[in-house]
C-alpha cells in the first residue's frame, strides 16, 4: 500500500511509470465535476471509477482484494473518509469470489484476527492496494458523509518487468482461505 495527496511534493519517479501517469491523472483533471460512471483511459490497463457514495460503518463493509488491477482510490470530494487495509497473508475467509469475472474482486468476510490499519483520507488524498492489500473502503469518521470516490484501476502487468509478467498476478482464490 502506498498513500499520498496530490498537493504534495513528491517525487513520483519511484513509482511504475503506469502508476505514475494515474496520479498525473489525478493531479491533472477536476475529477469532481467529472460525470460518475466507468471510462477507459488505455483500454483495459487503466480505467477511471468515478463513483458518488456514502461513507458507512466498518462492521457493514467487508474487505475486498483484487489479483489484475491496483487500485488507486482517491478522494476528489466530500468526506471525510476512513479506509481500513491489512497484507493478504491468507487466512481470510471468502464470502463472495468475483475474481474470475471482469469485475477482478474477492469480496472477504472480517477476519478477527487481521491487523488493520487505517488510512485517513481528505480530499485530493489518494492510496494505492496492490493485490497483496486487503481494504476496506468508505468507511465512516464521526457520522455518515457523502464522498466523490474516484478509482483508477491500474493493470498489474503493465506495473511488471517483461520477465515478471508471466510469474506474477496468476494467484486464485478457491476454498476457504484467501490467495496466498
């Protein structure tokens, strides 16, 4: 997991140049007066989620994890937000196994055991869950707030070195536990 805020000066050449032009994305364009809605940026490498919601509480949300795409999530409005994410070290429990399907997510029931950390997000913050980070967005602080919540789902094997891309993001889910 990576975090951030568009307003600082960082230097993002440490970052995958696919990562890096998400966050010149973000940087760039008014991503809260954009329409909400799904739109492809590369085809599908890079995609834009630009999604209006309510924050809600943690016990009402269940963790997520995707195994082809990071997720950039960034805060364009509203708030604030909380996001809860802990490693994927492979004793979560499945509840609903999306994975397969072009949505790219495992949805996972809360893990007692887990150590989640929080991410306390204002507008212009963003942070990146690559698939070994469990997270749990739109999380409520203080009372329920409406939130501008865009995603930039970035494809893992643009994010890899032509040798990795064959070993790495072929992990499934299946019986009980999580990817490991």
């Amino acid at each position: 997991m990576i975090s951030g805020n568009i307003h600082e000066k960082s230097n993002l050449a440490v970052l995958p140049e696919p990562l890096q032009r998400a966050v010149q994305f973000l940087k760039d364009n008014d991503l809260a007066a954009h329409e909400p809605g799904k739109f492809e940026l590369d085809g599908d490498k890079m995609i834009l989620q630009v999604i209006d919601q309510s924050t809600g509480p943690r016990e009402n949300l269940r963790p997520e994890c995707h195994r082809k795409y990071i997720d950039v999530q960034f805060l364009a409005a509203g708030g604030p937000e909380r996001i809860g994410w802990y490693p994927d070290l492979g004793d979560n429990e499945v509840d609903e196994n999306l994975l397969d399907t072009p949505r790219d997510i495992c949805f996972y029931k809360n893990n007692p055991n887990a150590r989640e950390g929080v991410i306390e997000m204002q507008p212009g913050s963003y942070a990146m869950f690559f698939p070994w980070d469990v997270h749990i967005p739109a999380i409520q602080v203080g009372e329920p707030a409406k939130i501008r919540k865009i995603v930039i789902k970035v494809a893992l094997d643009t994010c890899l070195r032509p040798e990795e891309r064959n070993r790495c993001g072929n992990r499934k889910t299946s019986g009980r536990t999580g990817p490991g």
